[in-house]
C-alpha cells in the first residue's frame, strides 16, 4: 500500500505491505518521533496520543492504511529551541509533571481540546482526558495545568519563550520552582530507554514459562535459530556466570534450568534483527513440562506435604519480630480488647513505562546498560556475577524513569539485554510489553493480619500483638526488608506500652512480591487504623481525640523502643486535620452512594535503617559559561530529586537555578548514592549537596581572591 501522510506539517509518501501496521508503530520505528510513547500498544494508557485531522487518538490503535491524506501532529511540533507552547509550559509551571512518561499523550489530547475551546469547563476537560492515564500525580495539579493553559491561549499568549522560565537567581530552600526536567518532558525531549535506538541493534524476547509450578523435561530451540532474523537464542547452559540473581537472596534462575516456579519464569531468550522477528523465533521454542503442586494461599505454603520451592524444611521467605514490654499484662489491664482478622490483596505497580533496556558491549569488552533502574550500583552487581564481568567493566547509565514506585529496584531487563550483547557482539534492546511486564514484575504482596489490640477506659493503648503473614512469590526479592518494615511500624505512630509484633513471608507460585511505596507499612497501617476506629466506635470518642491521646512525641518509646529525638509531628498533623475538617463540606453523593469522612495515622522511615550503610556523594563542576554541573548518584523516577538536589545546591551556594544542570545515575560519572528507596535520598544525598555547596564556596573564593591578586 501507498499513502500521502502530513506529520507536523511534512508530507511523507509511505509505501507498506503490513496492513497492520500502526500509527505509533510508524512515528516511533519509522520517523523517529520518539515523543509519542508505547505505554501499553492496547488503548488503555493514552501515553500514545496524538492529534490527527483536529482530534486527539490514540496511535497505538490507529492503522496507516486509515490515514491516506491526513494530517498528523505529535508533541515534536509544539517548540522548538527558542519557545514550547502556553500547554507545555502550563504542565511545566502547575507542577503537573512527576515522571513525564504520560505527559506528551496528556498535552496532546488538551491541545485538542484547547483548539476547540479555550475556556471548557471541568467535566469536559475529564471527558477529554478519559482515555489519559497518569500514575504519579493525582490528577489535580493536570486539571490545574489546563485551565492555566486555556487562560494563556484566551489571553493570546501561544508561544512562551524558553528563556526565564527557571528562575535566573537564587531558588531557596522550599520555594516552589518549576521542575529542572519538566520543560524537556513536556516537549518529549527527554530520553526514555525504549527511544533508543543504536546502530546495528537486535531485540530482545524472552520464552516465558506456560506453567505455574512444572519440572522442565526438555527444551527445544532448534526451529527458533533457523527462524528468519535470530542472532541467538539463549538457553541457561549458556550463562557464562551463574545463574542465580535477587538483591537479597540468589534464588532466582535468570533462565529457567530444571524448574519453573510462576508463569513468568524465562527460559530461553532470543535476539533477533526485529522485535517481530524476536517473538517469532521465541514463539517456536517448544518446552515440555511435568506439572508440580502448586501452592497459592495462606495454608496450602504450610501443608506437611507442601513441595518445598526452594528446598530447606519449609517455604518460609524470612521471619521477622519486633516489640517491648508484657502484652499479656497489657491485655490483662485493659478495660476493652478488640481483634481483628483483617487481609490485603496483591496490587500490581502499573508504573506507565514498561521495562525497558539496551546493553552493549565496546571494544574493551566492557558492558554499558542503558536503563531505568532505582539502583544502578546494585545492579552491577546483580549483571556482574551472571554474565562473568568483574563491577569494574559493567556500566549503568540511568536513563528516564517513567515511574518505579519501587518496582524498579528489582532486575527485570537487564540481564537478558547484558548476555544478548556479550554472546552477538551487538546492541541489544529488551523491552516488555505491557502484557509482558504485569505478567513477571513484582507486586506489592498479599497479607493475612491477625490484630489484638487493647485500651484502658480512656482509649489510651495498653498493649497490641499483630501475627502478619506476607504472600510473597516464587522468589525471594526483597520481602525480608518489606516485612521488617511491617513489624517497625505495624502498631501506628503511638506511644505503646506493650506490643509483640510477628511477621512471616511464604513463597508462592506466582510473580514475586518486592517493594511498592511505602514498603511494608501501608498493609499494617490498614489493620491498625482500623482497629483504631473500632475502638473509637466503642468508647465513643471521636477519632481524631482518640489518636492525639496515644500520639508519639519527642522522647517517647516506638513499639521497637526507640525515642525519638525530634519532633514527630503527628499531634500537629491531626491538630490541623481537624481544624480543616470545621469548614468542609462533603461533596453530595450520587444516588445510592453515601460519604463519609475517615481518619487514619501512619509513619514511615526516612534511610535503610538497621545500621545498614546509607551514604551518598556529590560532585560539582563549573564550566566555562558559568554553568554548574552537579553529578549525584541519586535516581529521579519523578518524585522530583534532580531538582531538590539543584535547588539545595542553589540555595547553600547562592547560584542561580537556571545555570544548574544535573547530572544523575551514571555509575562511570557519578557518585555512588546506593538505591533510591525509602524515602531517602533528600536527606541522605540532599546533605552530600549541601557539603558540596560548602566546598565549592571555599574553592570558588580562594580561585576569585587570586584573581584579584594578580590584578
């Protein structure tokens, strides 16, 4: 087929003979329009919106052949090097983007709304965003970006000039600023790892297990090396290293060698000249299995006769316990006990980027993995030992994240993308699909929480004893931290005098549990508040009283027993709750719904904890044109660290914003910073920027003192 197609105002001749080829499969694989993103290829995401003859679609289900004679605007069309137009800089100044993956499809399908009418009322702006998926920001601060942006369009003003929008002077120190990155995100300029596109690259595909729980009788790749395209195809014979990786434990097979243990297990790994080609090699490997028990649930883990997964005498992950003083007492001086059997189901991260890497390998024989990960260094490690690289020829180069909220500490690309490229000598790139990427990501796990709390006549807390049991998955990750954390924090942030805390972790056959924000506290939290509104319903005090009666302060014990030097805040937090709560309004429910307001309180740990080491660096330069480059080991998966790290270096060294650029997550160029994860890297990073600031003060004025002493 032949079609006439205009894109940001080109005429393109397009001959095909796919007739299934997609418009988003044209802009990126064809254009190299790589600002329309491949969030999901199935209509679900919007990150794949464009505009076409004045309407916002979505490429991903839009066919070439349709669009003979059409004109086609992507995200590329609206800056260029001097100005971004009044959407994109709105996005940018509402604060409006956190991970930017979804951002282009977002301004997109306003813009077309925009150009129709510059003032639409709230109902319409959600009607015109229904099929735009944003899993960072909430959604306000969007519907905030369109009304500004439609009052800059009303007003005349299209274009905004790309000079003055960073502030050009001193950003203190909890002044709200534009985001460093944001301007690049809103154009499409920033780099994702599936943008990349280098010369003479193979894909990547894996074999993925058809069983849940199956002894692996035979594998056959022969048809799949003969297939059109392949380079290789990988089976777990050829690991040159070995061919076990997890952060905490090594249980888990990169490629499947005698077992599988979920259905997301690899087994063999093809790289081909094409994507298609890749998974029609793959889709030829024949495996044969002996299906094994499978164990799912809170019991089937614990049966005498339950098949251990990974040996040993039973299928415990890790057990972890935590508490002080005598609960029996406690319980015994209570004037009311309640227990409760509460449970919380697996949740999946739906981060907007699927996972997504390159690796190749250079002249030295040395290894550079370009990828999206919340810790570059671990990952070293991880590749390291399989491949049978030493750390020191591996490199990480970070590259945007479209959102991790934990589900990106854990490998999921990466080695399979390392041993492609060492075995052809060649780029590869392995990018999941969504399909894909749900199927074998970590979760979030499932838990079974038995809570016994009691309280004097007065609500004050005696004693608490919770048992937790986590679901994990096939492997390990990292659910001995995650449980850990359930047992620091799992009886609220409340002075307590007894507590017994005890939580285990079991395998299971399915995809492993890892960490998802808040790691390990939300699913406590959830028993805990509750249990803490059932006993506010008993005695009858209102909720918020019966939290400030028990609130930790400075000096007081946690349920671990440690006292907190600082303020904790939470009397102040529910003090300014409740103060709000005086002059809300409930929104009126739809028919057959009710509202109601509920409280709950929790806090969480800021660093690793447990005297684990928890460092991080930063360096700085200033270039010739007066610009300050700040390298830190930090990741920015959207949550803004790049720029806190610039604004703290503004602020402490008195530079202007604008002439600070950040450069982050290289291992080779960077400062090692350790994993970004529990909240830590303003503080622990954060305070390496302000020691640097200091550094670069002294040096900057011994440098301007001989200045003047040569003049």
């Amino acid at each position: 087929m032949k079609i006439n197609i205009t894109v940001n105002n080109t005429l393109f001749i397009h001959e095909f003979s796919n007739t299934g080829t997609t418009l988003l499969s044209y802009l990126r694989d064809v254009l190299r329009l790589m600002g329309t993103k491949n969030g999901c290829n199935e209509g679900h995401c919007g990150a794949c919106s464009v505009i076409v003859d004045g309407k916002s679609v979505l490429a991903c289900k839009t066919l070439l052949r349709d669009l003979d004679g059409s004109k086609v605007t992507t995200i590329e069309a609206l800056s260029d090097k001097d100005r971004v137009h009044a959407i994109q800089y709105a996005f940018a100044k509402a604060g409006a983007i956190q991970c930017g993956f979804c951002t282009p499809g977002f301004i997109m399908s306003v813009k077309a709304l925009l150009d129709r009418d510059t003032s639409p009322d709230e109902a319409e702006v959600k009607k015109a965003l229904a099929k735009n998926v944003c899993r960072c920001t909430g959604y306000l601060k969007i519907l905030d970006a369109v009304r500004m942006a439609g009052e800059l369009l009303s007003q005349g003003k299209v274009w905004i000039p790309r000079a003055g929008i960073f502030p050009d002077r001193q950003a203190g120190i909890g002044e709200p600023v534009i985001r460093i990155d944001s301007i690049a995100k809103a154009t499409g300029e920033t780099v994702f790892a599936d943008d990349l596109v280098l010369g003479n690259m193979l894909y990547a595909k894996a074999v993925r297990s058809a069983r849940p729980h199956a002894e692996i009788l035979g594998v056959d790749i022969s048809s799949a090396e003969k297939s059109a395209g392949v380079a290789r195809v990988l089976v777990a014979r050829d690991i040159p290293g070995e061919n076990r990786y997890g952060p905490i434990k090594k249980d888990q097979p990169v490629l499947s060698d005698d077992r599988v243990r979920y259905t997301g297990d690899a087994i063999a790994a093809v790289s081909a000249e094409t994507e298609a080609e890749a998974e029609a090699a793959a889709a030829k490997v024949v495996v044969r299995y002996r299906d094994l028990p499978v164990l799912v649930g809170y019991d089937e883990a614990d049966r005498p006769d339950a098949l251990k997964l990974h040996g040993g005498d039973d299928n415990t992950i890790a057990v972890m316990e935590s508490g002080r003083g005598d609960v029996e007492k406690g319980f015994a001086a209570s004037s009311l006990v309640v227990e409760g059997d509460y449970s919380t189901q697996y949740i999946e991260h739906a981060y907007l980027e699927p996972e997504s890497c390159v690796a190749a390998v250079d002249q030295e024989g040395c290894l550079t993995v370009y990828v999206a990960s919340q810790g570059p260094p671990m990952d070293i490690d991880e590749i390291s030992h399989v491949v049978g690289l030493p750390p020191g020829r591996i490199r990480i180069v970070g590259m945007a994240m479209g959102g991790g909220f934990g589900g990106k500490e854990d490998i999921s690309v990466q080695i399979i993308a390392s041993l492609g490229a060492l075995a052809t000598g060649r780029p590869v790139k392995y990018t999941f699909t969504r399909r894909e990427s749900i199927r074998t990501s970590g979760k979030r796990h499932a838990t079974r929480l038995l809570y016994k709390t009691g309280v004097d006549a007065d609500g004050h807390l005696m004693a608490v004893q919770a048992r937790v049991q986590a679901r994990g998955g096939a492997y390990a990750s990292v659910e001995e931290a995650v449980i850990l954390r359930s047992c620091s924090f799992g009886a609220g942030p409340y002075t307590i005098p007894a507590a017994d805390l005890k939580a285990r972790a079991v395998y299971q056959n399915h995809a492993p549990a890892c960490a998802m924000r808040g790691f390990g506290n939300p699913v406590v939290t959830f028993a805990a508040e509750t249990s803490m509104n059932r006993i506010a319903d008993e005695l009858g005090i209102d909720p918020i009283e019966l939290r400030l009666r028990n609130a930790l302060e400075t000096g007081k014990p946690t349920l671990t027993g440690d006292r907190p030097a600082t303020s904790v805040g939470i009397k102040d937090c529910l003090l300014a709750v409740r103060e709000a709560l005086k002059g809300y309004k409930p929104p009126e429910p739809a028919e057959g719904w009710v509202s109601g307001i509920g409280i709950a309180c929790s806090y969480k740990n800021v660093g690793l904890g447990i005297g684990m080491d928890d460092s991080g660096g930063a360096s700085g330069e200033l270039l010739g044109d007066g610009t300050l480059l700040l390298r830190v080991g930090s990741v920015d998966m959207g949550q803004g660290s790049d720029s806190t790290m610039a604004q703290i270096l503004s602020a402490r060294l008195g530079w202007p914003f604008s002439r600070i650029r950040v450069h982050s997550a290289d291992t080779r160029l960077d400062p090692r910073s350790g994993m970004t994860t529990a909240s830590r890297q303003t503080f622990i990073s954060g305070n390496a920027v302000l020691k640097l600031a200091d550094a670069m003060k002294r040096v900057i004025s011994a440098f301007l003192e001989i200045g003047r002493a040569h003049v």
